[in-house]
C-alpha cells in the first residue's frame, strides 16, 4: 500500500510540473502608459513574475504601443467658454466680454484665434512689460528713439529736452495714447535689462521688444501674437488675436498704476524736469460730456490705424462684479464705443 501511495505522489508532482511550464509560455507583458512619445514596457511587478519570465525561454512578449500626445493649448486660452451668456447688440466684427472675477467669456462674436491689429491697445502691454523692470518713479531722458516715432503717430509731446518717470510716461501713454511716450519706455527699459545706458534709441527699443514678445509668450502664454515696436504702429508683422489681446487687457487689471491712467480722463501734469502738459483721454467711455459715457467704466485702452480699424479695450466695474471688453476692427468710432458700451452694460447687469 505504501508503495502504491508513493507512485500516485510522484504522479501527481510530474502532472503539476507540466501545468506549471504551459502557464509560462502563455504569459503576456503589456506596456504601461507613457507619458513620452515613445513606447515604455513596464518592468515586472514581482519577483515571482521575473522567475516565471526567465523561464519562459521561447516564449514571445506582447508590447502593446502607446503614445500621448502633448494637450493642444485651448483657443480661449486661460478662459472658459460655453455659450454667449448675454445678449449685445454689436457692430464690429470681432468683440468680446470676459467676467473678470471668474475668467468666463459671457459674449463673443468671432474666432478667438483670428489674426487681428492690435494698433495702440499695444501700449497697455508695453506698459506692463515695463513695470516688470523698473520702479515706476525711474526717470527718463527721451534720446534718439523720438526719431523712430512715426510722423502721424499720436503723441503727447515729449521732447529730448523733457525728463519725465516711469509713471508719467505710462499715463502719456493712456491718456493722449502717446507714440513718442511709448518709444521713450522702450528705450529707457531696453538698456536697463541690457544693463548698457550707451545703446543707441534703436538698439535698446530691440532689447525691448525681444523682452516684451518672450514676456508674452512664456508668462502670459499669447499663443498668435507678435510684437514689433512698443506703440503699435501698424506693421504686418505686428499683430494678435482676439483671445490673446484680452489676455492681455485681464493682466493689466492687477496693474494699480495703469488701471488708475485707464480711469483718468483729463490731467495737468508736471514733468520731472519741470516742463507742463494737459493730456486728455482718447476713451470716449469715461468722458463725462460724452454720448458714449459709461458711468461704471474704468478703462481701457484705444487704437486706431487704417490696417486695425477702431479698436477699444474697456473694463467696467459695479459693486463686486467686474468685466473686460474688447472690440476690434470696428468701422468708426461711434461703432467701437457703442459697442463697447453695450458689452459692458450687458456684462455688468448679468
């Protein structure tokens, strides 16, 4: 009877040995999400699976193949968008609300991508690129950058005799929308970041733009923008888009030096070195004697050029809601204010 015991024992180990080697070959390894463009095999779980691997010695291992791709970035950029939440009466072929408290578009009319001409909406950018690197009581001696300022360019008189800060020049640039102010910025912040004050006008309003055009890519993240001078001057190589600008226009509301020029509409002012000016806001909207006035308007910023049509960023604020405007290539200025208008009220009574 042992004997017949011992002969099933050895039976049953021999038919366990041959289950076991079957398994073996049948094992398959699959590759693990990447996270790369390429293809990852994951490495075994344990250590039980590394011997079963090794033993497998004319077995095939299975790679199943997966690839992801980087995420497309969205066309409206750091806002959200569902449906047009109000209804506005516009005009112009591109416009635009955004809630500012929560970065919802309420209304837009057009391709947030579309290729558009900033015009001088471009300063509020210049200016904001300029607090980055200077105190703005830095003060400033207009050089030979005035001579890079087109002759019809709109101006707010500054001269190579003038010496005016950072903060003055900003509000020369919000209120009479001044070219010359804007290439004054430029220059003066150009050869501060080069840390070289012996560059001529031209070359340190290049630091400048080469500055401004990586400040707008990589911080503020404009995906269809580029920047070729500091006031918006009409070049086909300087343009954005409709999402893209109202980034824009959202930055600077965390800006209390721009947001205060945004909001003012007429100033005697004092330059550094003594010299007088009265400026005046070219934004309609805060204007007190005009039809356009909006009451609970805070801003923004005009453009104009032939290529650009009127264009307007504008920024309304009423108990605890605020919101931002855009309005582009609009065919006069009764139209960019009038829609203007009707966004922020819209927005404002949402």
């Amino acid at each position: 009877m042992k004997r017949f015991i011992c002969i099933l024992l050895l039976a049953v180990i021999a038919l366990s040995a041959l289950v076991s080697c079957g398994s073996a070959e049948d094992i398959q390894t699959t590759a693990a999400p990447s996270t790369d463009t390429g293809t990852q095999t994951s490495a075994p779980e344990t250590a039980d699976t590394a011997a079963d691997t090794e033993d497998t010695a004319e077995g095939e291992t299975t790679v199943t193949e997966q690839v992801t791709e980087a995420p497309q970035p969205s066309p409206y950029g750091q806002f959200t968008y569902t449906e047009n939440k109000v209804n506005a009466m516009v005009s112009a072929p591109y416009a635009i609300l955004i809630d500012a408290k929560t970065k919802e578009i309420l209304y837009i009319n057009c391709d947030p991508d579309a290729k558009i001409y900033p015009a001088s909406t471009t300063k509020v950018l210049t200016a904001i690129v300029a607090l980055r690197h200077c105190d703005p009581d830095v003060v400033f001696k207009p050089g030979n950058e005035l001579e890079l300022v087109a002759k019809d360019s709109s101006i707010a008189y500054v001269k190579s005799r003038h010496e005016l800060s950072l903060e003055m020049l900003i509000e020369g640039m919000m209120l009479p929308s001044g070219g010359d102010a804007a290439y004054v910025v430029a220059a003066g912040v150009g050869k501060k970041i080069a840390g070289n004050d012996s560059l001529t006008g031209k070359e340190a309003v290049a630091v400048f733009m080469d500055e401004m055009n990586r400040y707008a890519k990589e911080e503020l993240g404009l995906t269809g923008s580029h920047f070729t001078c500091p006031d918006g001057y009409h070049d086909d190589d300087h343009y954005t888009t409709p999402i893209d600008i109202m980034t824009v226009a959202y930055a600077a509301l965390s800006e209390p030096i721009i947001m205060k020029y945004a909001a003012t509409y007429e100033d005697d002012v004092r330059y550094a070195s003594g010299h007088k000016n009265t400026w005046v806001n070219t934004n309609s909207l805060i204007d007190p004697e005009s039809p356009y006035f909006y009451e609970n308007a805070t801003g923004l910023k005009t453009g104009t050029t032939d290529e650009a049509g009127c264009c307007l960023l504008s920024s309304a604020a009423f108990g605890s809601k605020k919101v931002i405007a855009g309005v582009f290539a609009a065919e006069s200025n009764k139209v960019r204010f009038s829609d203007s208008r009707a966004l922020l009220t819209a927005g404002i009574n949402r």
